[in-house]
C-alpha cells in the first residue's frame, strides 16, 4: 500500500485525494434520502382507488397514500407529453419552457423522438448528478432522441433504458427500446401500435409478441436499485401505462368482471391505435398493471432497508385521453367516461380545465410527512425542481449552473412536513399552442382561461372560482372584468416567446 501511495504522490496526487477517489459513495440519509419521482402516463385525477375509484383496482398505490401525503390539487405542467416533461425537468412554466407542444425532432430516423432540449439545459436531474447523486431514467423520455442535445444521458441522467420517443411507446410490443443511447431489439416481430378491425373476431393474442415493454422498464429499473442501493440515487420513473394501445397482460383483464364489455362490444381500432376485444376491462387492467409495478419498486426498496431513507412521489403527466369519432370509446377505446377518469372535472388531455391538468399526487417521506395526511393546497410541476433540491439539501442559491435560469415553482418541503404552507409569488401558468391554442393562469381560487387562440375567431377569457365550482360549469369573466386583466397582465409580464412554438396573438405583444 506503501508502494502505491508513493506512486499516486509521483502523480501529483495526495493520499488524501486517493482515499477520496477510491471510497466509496456514502448511502443515502434521511437528512439527504434517496429520490425516487414515478409518473404514469394519461393517469387521471379519479383513476385511483385513494381518489374515489371504485371499479379499478390500485392497492399499492391506494397503500402509498396511506403511508404519505395525497394532493387534491396538483397539477402537471402541461395537458399533453413532451412539454410537461420538459416543465418537471427544467422547473420552468410553459411561458418559459423550450418545450410547450408535441413536436417531432424530424431528423429522418423512423422514430425520430420529440423535440429535444437544448445544449446546456438545467434539469433536476444535471444538479442532483452533480451534487453526488446516481441518476437513471426507466420509461418514456420524449425531451429528445440519442443523438441530439436532448438525449437523457446528455441532460443529467447516467443510466436510461425506455422509450425514447413517444411513437414508438404507441405499442407496447415495439422493435426495440433504447439502452442510454442506443437501440436494443425487443421483439423479431413487433406489433405496430395502429390497426383497424371493422369487422371479425377480434383476438388480443394478435397484438401479442415475445417481450412486454414494461415488464423489461421495470427489470432495468429494479437492476439500478440493487447496483446504487449503497449511495443516494435519484430514480425517475415515467412509466407508459394506462396511454394507449391497450395491450395489458391477460391475466389482469380475465380479473375484471366480462359483463362490463357487454354494452359497447369489442374496440375496432376506429378511434386511433390498437383493436381490443374488451376494452374496458383492458383499460383497468392496465391501471392495475401500473399499480403492480409501483408495488414491485416499494418492495424492492423494503428488500434493501431503504424505504426510511426514500421519498417517493407518484403522479401522472397529464389527465385521462379525451375522445374522438366513435363516441363509445375514448381514444384508443379507452373507457374514461365509464371509470369517471377526470373524478368529475371537466375536460381530458389536451385540454387546461382541471380534467386534462388536474392529476393525483402522492407523497411518502418517512419521518418527515405524516402518514395518511392530505394537502389541499395547489401545487405543479415547476414546483418540483426546488422541492427535491431542497429535499437533498442543495442551495439553488449558490448554483453555478442556474445563473440567469429563473425558476418558477415553490419549494413544497413546509407543505409536506407541516411546517405551514408556503404563500406562491405569482400565478401558475399554462400556454399550450396546440389543440387550437391555449393559455390558463391560476392565482388563489381564480382560473382565468382563453381557448382557440390559434383560430380565426379566437376565444374570450373565462373566469372559475375553483373553491366554488371546480367543474368550471359558472364562467364568471363578464361579472370580474379586472380579475380577468390582472391575471392576463401577470401571465404577459412574465412570458418570454418561444420561436419553436410560436402563439402569435401574444408574440406580437411587447413588453
């Protein structure tokens, strides 16, 4: 040993850097615990049994509230994929994201993957890597393919296995799925996640091939928690189900009682996606099949001693799909209106009423949030980015990386330590330039909305007292004309314009 220091002090370096360089990480604490972020995919905010489902079953989840903290009003960044992921990982509000809308990266590969975030970005995961955390990424990405600026392993994260595009999570069968930044085939014969059936049988055995994507997701997700079980690591989890296509395992659909299919029949494929000889009991079973995940990652946890030294946080990326032509079925056949998938909030994905933006949240941080506790205040994804920073102790302050970045969320840790709920700056604030244009700001019980800001005659603002009527059914504008332009005036203030993503009506504006 002797030898070898003298050695290393050849090199130029100390022993003391040696001892550093070759001990190994310290496992995380409760002071500075594990993170593991889980977000299910077209989630809605009634789809869970802690939520006041009463069709479908989610007791691992159910179990998860009951350990921690449930939000009633949590929203995500954003009503559709790419651009909420880019809001939870940047910490950034759509008036200021890279990302605002569903938009191909169109550099010709067959499945091109979203548009990517930009060199240089600052995701949660870039600062919790760099303040000591391991970082691995299981699921549906969307921020970028492999070889853009975009790519996971390039935006923080050390490990990836997934969906790199969301194409390609159409099926749940695909070719291949990519492995940090490259592709690994799944399935000699994948299943394309679009086909129509206007008339036969319909068999689900047919949309079937040899590899489960999920079942492979979760494999390499529980593989990083037994390899980095010794130091802290920050685990994100954007699980595919319940989006479509339906093409759950059929051990849970049999679960799920055959009279329920027997009003509507089979799926055809008419409303986009995947063909389904029970759709109903498909759409539970993949809620189901969700929930059995999550219950593989608690359990794995538990096996290591870990589950006091973690905080978990389980939601979804946005509400339950909206529908199409065929009004039996949602898309894909997706039974959301037989489930009340929105809990009874109005709209779906797509949409910045409460029911496309409104999803369920839980929390548990053991010792630090209480047990069966619930949190009415209102929280979104921006918040997310301070919360877990300071949940590893990490001064957002004194961050290089962050000069000039403003962040826009709260730090939730008084909230879900009972320690008072933090009073929010300014609005929360959505601008979709998709679904025909959208902006939304909610301050306090207010929601301001205006629609169709991308068509001819565009919308007028609409005004919802929330702690009065959270079904938006009572538009108040006419009667609160000052509410309405005070709300609009904070959302201009603080918007910046995004040439990818252009909303014209409000680009020209100055300010």
């Amino acid at each position: 040993m002797n030898a070898f220091v003298g050695f290393v002090r050849c090199l130029g370096f100390t022993p003391l850097v040696l001892l550093m360089a070759i001990a190994p990480t310290a496992a995380a604490t409760p002071d500075r615990p594990n993170i593991v972020f889980i977000m299910a995919d077209d989630l809605g905010y009634g789809e869970l049994g802690c939520y006041g489902q009463e069709k479908i079953r989610t007791p691992n989840l159910d179990r998860l509230a009951s350990e921690g903290m449930r939000f009633t009003q949590h929203y995500t960044g954003a009503p559709v994929c790419a651009p909420a992921r880019c809001v939870l990982m940047t910490g950034q509000h759509l008036a200021h994201a890279q990302v605002r809308g569903n938009r191909v990266s169109g550099n010709g590969r067959i499945f091109p993957g979203q548009w990517p975030l930009n060199e240089g970005t600052v995701t949660i995961a870039s600062v919790l890597k760099k303040s000591g955390y391991v970082t691995g990424a299981f699921g549906k990405w969307g921020l970028g393919p492999s070889n853009t600026s975009g790519s996971p392993i390039k935006q923080g994260f050390d490990r990836f296995y997934g969906y790199n595009c969301q194409s390609n999570a159409h099926s749940y069968y695909p070719a291949f799925l990519d492995n940090n930044e490259r592709e690994v085939r799944i399935n000699k014969y994948p299943i394309p996640g679009h086909d129509r059936k206007p008339t036969g049988d319909i068999n689900a055995e047919d949309y079937e091939a040899e590899n489960y994507a999920p079942d492979l997701i979760l494999e390499e997700a529980v593989k990083f928690i037994d390899k980095h079980k010794d130091e802290p690591f920050f685990l994100y989890l954007p699980f595919v189900e319940p989006h479509v296509a339906m093409q759950p395992p059929k051990a849970w659909v049999d679960q799920y009682p055959a009279a329920w299919d027997e009003e509507n029949g089979p799926y055809r494929g008419d409303n986009g996606y995947l063909p389904h000889p029970r759709p109903r009991a498909a759409y539970a079973a993949m809620i189901s099949d969700l929930d059995e995940h999550v219950g593989t990652i608690l359990k794995r946890l538990e096996d290591h001693q870990l589950s006091e030294k973690t905080l978990i946080v389980f939601t979804s990326d946005n509400g339950p799909t909206h529908g199409r032509t065929n009004p039996k079925f949602h898309v894909g056949g997706a039974a959301c209106t037989f489930f009340n998938s929105t809990g009874g909030l109005r709209g779906f994905k797509g949409s910045c009423f409460e029911g496309g933006i409104r999803i369920p949240c839980i929390v548990k941080w053991p010792g630090r949030v209480q047990a069966n506790s619930v949190s009415d205040m209102p929280s979104y994804f921006p918040d997310w980015f301070t919360t877990l920073s300071a949940v590893a102790n990490i001064d957002l302050q004194n961050e290089s990386s962050l000069s000039g970045i403003s962040l826009d969320g709260l730090n939730l840790v008084p909230e879900l330590t009972s320690q008072g709920t933090p009073e929010r700056p300014s609005p929360m604030i959505w601008e979709f330039p998709q679904y025909g244009g959208i902006v939304a700001i909610r301050e306090g019980k207010w929601k301001a909305i205006r629609r169709n800001l991308l068509q001819k005659k565009v919308g007028d603002w609409e005004l919802y007292d929330l702690d009065a009527d959270r079904a938006e059914q009572h538009d108040l504008a006419a009667a609160n004309p000052e509410i309405v332009k005070r709300l609009e005036t904070a959302y201009l203030n603080t918007r910046t314009i995004e040439p990818d993503f252009p909303l014209p009506l409000y680009d020209k504006v100055v300010r």
